[in-house]
C-alpha cells in the first residue's frame, strides 16, 4: 500500500513523498502551490504502480 504525503515548508512552498506503509520513500519532490505538489505526488504514485503492473504483465508471459 502506498500513500503520497503533502508537508508544508516555512515560506518555500510544499512537499510531496509517495511512500510505502513502513514509511520507505519511493519519489519525492518539491513545488511552490500545495495543488501542482499534489499533481506530482499522485502522477508519481500512478507511474510507480503502472510500472509494477507491467514488470509482473510481462514476467508473466515470459513463464509461458
């Protein structure tokens, strides 16, 4: 399960970390309006589980 995090920085704007349930940070990154960070964390989440349901589509088919 992984969630993305929005935390606010004093003056500089916001960041955004897609994490795992233990708390292990798969992408972060920072952006200056709380809606583009949270554009960014949940295109990054997106593209992190497109990205393992590819890897498993194709180990899949290989085992064929």
């Amino acid at each position: 399960m992984f969630e993305v995090i929005l935390t606010r920085r004093k003056r500089f704007g916001w960041r955004w970390q897609v994490c795992d349930q233990s708390g292990k940070i798969f992408a972060d990154g920072f952006e200056r309006t709380r809606p583009s960070a949270k554009y960014h964390g949940e295109r990054a989440l997106f593209f992190l589980l497109s990205q393992a349901y590819l890897r498993n589509r194709s180990a899949a088919s290989s085992e064929d």
